[in-house]
C-alpha cells in the first residue's frame, strides 16, 4: 500500500515537470491600479426622496401610535384577555406532561 500511494506521488510529480509558468497579461496591473484610482463622480440623493422617505416613516410612526392608544384606551370589559390558564383549561392539558419522557 506505502509503495504504490509512493509511486504513485512520485509519477504525479515527475509529470509536473514539462509545465512552464502561466504568462501574465503586462498591462494588467495598469489597468487595474488605473480603475482603483478612477472616482466616478457620487450623485446627492435627491430631496425629494428624502422627504418620501421621512414622510412614511412619520406616517407608519403615526399608525402605530394611534393604533396602541386605541387598543389601550378601548373598552376591554366585553372583551376577555387570554392568558395561559385559559388555554389550559380550555384544551384540557392539566395532566398532559409532554416534558417526562421514558
């Protein structure tokens, strides 16, 4: 097994020997460095989406508020809250121990 897996290497590094190094394009790296350096001129964003941008987000914010103090401030009496004691009742899960595996 060791003198086969050897020769083996050994045949895959003696084929190696004929290759020549890949030539390179010369002016590569001018063009590159030239492209680096190049600054294309950055455009402002326009005002105009500015104050798109600000004015959903007031409206979203406004939304979200009005929504939170209608909840809070509307009649909850008709309306029962469910905790997690109704589930259980409700579903009947008092003696269901999923957690006590065999």
């Amino acid at each position: 097994m060791k003198k086969n897996q050897e020769q083996w290497i050994n045949e895959v590094m003696e084929s190696l020997q004929g290759i020549k190094p890949a030539d390179g394009n010369p002016y590569l790296h001018t063009r590159v460095t030239a492209r680096v350096k190049m600054n294309p001129a950055r455009q402002p964003v326009q005002v105009k989406w500015v104050f798109a941008v600000a004015s959903i987000f007031i409206v979203m914010l406004l939304l979200n508020v009005l929504g939170w103090s209608w909840n809070t401030s509307s009649g909850n009496d008709d309306m029962e809250t469910v905790g997690i004691e109704t589930v259980i009742n409700d579903y009947q899960l008092e003696n269901n121990l999923t957690s006590s595996l065999p």
